[in-house]
C-alpha cells in the first residue's frame, strides 16, 4: 500500500500525475473518503459569498494527462471549484525521449 499525500494546492498536479503512474504500474487507487468534506452540488451556495454555484463544462489543455469534464462556478464572486468526481485522466503517448 502506498499512501499519497499534499498540503499546498500547488502539489494538485504533481500529485494526480503520481497517482496516474502508479495506476500504470497495477496500484489501485482508493481515494481516502474519511473526514473528506461532500463534494459541492449545482445550486449550492458558494462558500465564499453564498450565491448559488452554476455548472460549466471544462475542456481539455492538451498538455495535462488530466481535466476536468466540468466545474461549478459562482457568478458574483467567481470562484471557481474543481470537483473530484468531474477529473478525467487522458492517457498521453509516449514520448520517444
């Protein structure tokens, strides 16, 4: 069993970058679902001003191995939150180098 863990919302990437290799190599990921806030609903308030969150599609930068099928978004103070259940991994080709 290997445990991933981050503090900074910076590590996001990396992290979910690490999950998918070791995903490759036969590890199976089981996300930790204790003591894990429920993720945010279409219609909900937004944490920050309390306006109903609206739902958007993502898209896809070609760069990342991931993205996310859609996000909520407040439109007053436009936060914009990323819900774990949306996250797609894409796989890449290989690079020859």
């Amino acid at each position: 069993m290997i445990f991933i863990s981050h503090a900074n919302p910076e590590d996001n990437v990396f992290t979910r970058w690490l999950a998918l290799q070791l995903g490759r190599c036969g590890y199976e990921n089981k996300p930790e679902s204790e003591g894990v806030r429920p993720a945010m609903q279409e219609g909900e308030p937004c944490r920050k001003c309390s306006t109903p969150v609206i739902k958007r599609m993502g898209r896809r930068k070609p760069s990342r191995d991931y993205y996310y099928e859609y996000h909520l978004f407040c439109p007053n103070c436009q936060t914009t939150y990323h819900i774990e259940e949306a996250n797609r991994f894409v796989e890449q080709p290989r690079s020859l180098f």
